[in-house]
C-alpha cells in the first residue's frame, strides 16, 4: 500500500527565517534542535545529538534528561540512544489535525505519485533550509525514501524552486553563506554564476529538472506552489532513478507542475 506521511511540527505559513532574537529563548531552540535531529535519525546517542546540534554535551544532557522527563525522547536500548516517545506521537496526530496545508496537500500528492509511480513531496522553506512537511511513496520496492522534517539546502536539486521564488533578502543570505557551506555537502561544486542562471530558468520556466544535483543517480522533477496574492508557500516534486525518470520526463514534468497548480488553486492562488 501507498503511504502518506506527514509533519508534525511545522506551520502552514512559509517561514522566512528565525525569530528576532529578543523573542527566543536558547534553551526552548536548543531543545527543538534536538526534537528534529531525532526526528530525522532516530537512536542515536549523546556524543551525535551534540555534534549534530553544534551545542555541548552537558547542555543536550540536560535537555535530553528534561525532554525524558516529559515524554518526548525515550532512550531506547541499553546502548543510550534515543528516540522521539509517546508525547511527540500525540503532537504530531494534534498537528496533523491542525495543519491544513498537509490535509489539502494529501490527496494532490497521492494522485501525482500514483500517475508517476514515484515518491512525491510538498516542501518548504524553513530557517533556510528546503524541509519536507509531507510525501507519498509509491507501492514499488525501488523508490526513493522521503523523511518528514529532513531538511535540504536550497541551492542544490529541485530545493533551488523555493530560493528562485523567495525574497531578495532569503537569496541574499543564501549567496553570501554559500562559498563557506559548499564544501561541507555531498555532490558536484556550485558556482555562484551558474546558480543564478538556474533560478533565472526557473522563473522562466516555472519547474525545474535535476540530475545527480542533490544525490548521484537520482533526479528529480519539481514546480512552485502558491497561495493567495501570488505568496510562495512550497513546491511539489517527484524524485526517482535518474535512468527511470528520463524515460517518462516529459510526462512528469506536466504531472509534477499540474499537481502543483492544483495545490495552488486550493490555496487560493489566481
């Protein structure tokens, strides 16, 4: 069977970056740190939260133990990993219920992921990054695995979409970090140049095709969604084996930017 999967803690809303810092609280944003690291590689123990996180060990300790505490994280095992527990389940059937962006995306990404035999996702832009708030897999054993929470940079695949169609001042931070974070990812190196002509193509176009850009021997097919007033929301993309998805590409594109047009019109875009 299909299988839809959902977020469980993001808005409806893009986000275009953090929260004035007068406004937060760095225990409360190092703790989601931790939430989302899990969420996306569960059971792994102190020494990788810390390192994924970028905080201490004493610092991820004493959150972890308060996070226990509350049900959100059990350690699973007696080798002191963890994982999200049973509060984190209640939220995240709460936030399902709630988030309509997900609700409305669901049945939208079925029919595009059953049309293309591929996996499907809605993505959006979150503290810069590309992140994963729903997808649909299809029935087949070789597929591309989509994770809920698992975030991208947005200068890489079919993620550029959502830089293409974001504010100057997004692009402008994401340039600027760009010749210091390249060389910490995976693939082929990106140029400053070469990257604005794309997200020029993009606009031009209205889609994007990638191949090889975020992983070798995958490509992907992605369009922008919109909501009222013309507002960037996300982008919808199918992601597959690069031989398989060259043999049907035409038909993809057309499927990937139709479904992402009738998300749009739910959404209340003209």
């Amino acid at each position: 069977m299909t299988r839809m999967k959902k977020l469980i803690d993001v808005v409806p809303d893009i986000d275009t970056g953090p929260a004035p810092a007068k406004y937060t609280v760095d225990a409360v944003n190092t703790a989601v740190d931790i939430l989302m690291v899990l969420a996306e590689q569960p059971n792994i123990g102190l020494s990788e939260i810390a390192r994924r996180t970028g905080h201490g060990k004493a610092r991820v300790f004493r959150l972890i133990r308060t996070l226990e505490a509350r049900g959100l994280l059990v350690q699973s095992g007696s080798d002191r990993s963890y994982r999200l527990g049973y509060t984190a389940l209640i939220l995240g059937g709460a936030a399902e219920r709630q988030i309509d962006l997900v609700q409305v995306a669901e049945p939208i990404l079925a029919t595009l992921s059953d049309s293309t035999g591929e996996t499907a996702q809605l993505r959006v832009l979150h503290n810069l990054q590309s992140m994963c708030i729903a997808s649909w897999e299809p029935p087949r054993d070789l597929k591309v695995n989509a994770l809920i929470g698992r975030r991208r940079p947005l200068y890489r695949g079919t993620n550029k979409i959502l830089l293409a169609y974001s504010s100057p001042d997004i692009q402008a931070t994401v340039f600027k970090d760009l010749s210091t974070t390249i060389q910490r990812g995976d693939g082929p190196a990106i140029q400053a140049a070469a990257l604005r002509r794309d997200l020029e193509q993009i606009r031009k176009d209205g889609y994007w095709v990638s191949h090889g850009d975020m992983n070798s021997g995958l490509s992907g097919v992605g369009a922008p969604v919109f909501g009222l007033g013309g507002r960037l929301v996300g982008a919808i993309n199918i992601s597959a084996p690069s031989e398989r998805l060259k043999k049907n590409l035409d038909n993809a594109i057309t499927a990937v930017r139709t479904a992402a047009r009738s998300l749009s019109a739910h959404l209340g875009a003209e």
